[in-house]
C-alpha cells in the first residue's frame, strides 16, 4: 500500500471538539466542513476495503499564512479522516514524520505520504 495525497490544511486539534455546559462533546461546524472538503479530496483514492497493515505516514504542511501554528496539533484531524477510508483505524500508525513546509497562499494544504511501516524497528523494550 503506497498512497500520496494532498488535502485542505488541517484545522488544529482545539478546534475539533467543543464541550456544551452539560459535559456533552460533540464535533465543530468548522471541523465538519474541513472533513467534508478532505473526504471530496479522498474520494478517488478510496480502496474497496481499507489497509489493514501497519503504517508509517509523513506529512508536511504548507501554511496559509505566516500564521505560528503547532505543527503537532494538526495530525489528529488527518489521521481521523483517514480512519474508515484509506486505513481502518488510526491506530494502526508505528511511525509519523512531520515536517512544516513553506508558505502556500491562499488556504495552505498538508501533503500526506503513507506507506508500509515494513522494515520500521520498533523501540526497544526499557530496562526494567
């Protein structure tokens, strides 16, 4: 499994859930359509089933703006669209490569690379 994509530049992981005064989560207006316009994006890339293996994802995301920005907190929004459509779920990620591109006027985008995490030594286990 090999795919290479690019999508809208993701929203940051604080603005994906809000909290109503009775403790109830529920995802933003502002997430639900930045999911919709990565799913339109995806679209053509969708396998019938899909990939069930471990995975290594690298990203590099070209901002909008001159913007600061969490490189860290955007990762969250792409791994959760890519659940159900290219992977079967986030977890199945072993190694993740961010990287911040340069400016990309107007609307930014985040460049996304996976492939299997084949070959990937995983830590090795602590001293005890």
């Amino acid at each position: 499994m090999r795919a290479e994509f690019i999508l809208p530049f993701p929203i940051s992981v604080n603005s994906i859930w809000k909290q109503t005064r009775g403790g109830k989560t529920y995802r933003t207006a502002r997430y639900m359509a930045w999911r919709e316009k990565a799913l339109q994006e995806l679209h053509g890339l969708c396998m019938e089933e899909p990939y069930a293996g471990r995975v290594r994802v690298e990203m590099r995301l070209y901002g909008p703006s001159r913007r600061k920005y969490d490189i860290d907190n955007m990762a969250k929004a792409v791994m959760d669209v890519l659940e159900g459509t290219l992977l079967v779920n986030d977890e199945q990620m072993d190694l993740q490569v961010m990287k911040r591109g340069h400016l990309h006027k107007p609307a930014g985008c985040v460049w996304v690379l996976i492939t299997p995490a084949e070959g990937y030594e995983p830590c090795p286990e602590l001293p005890v």
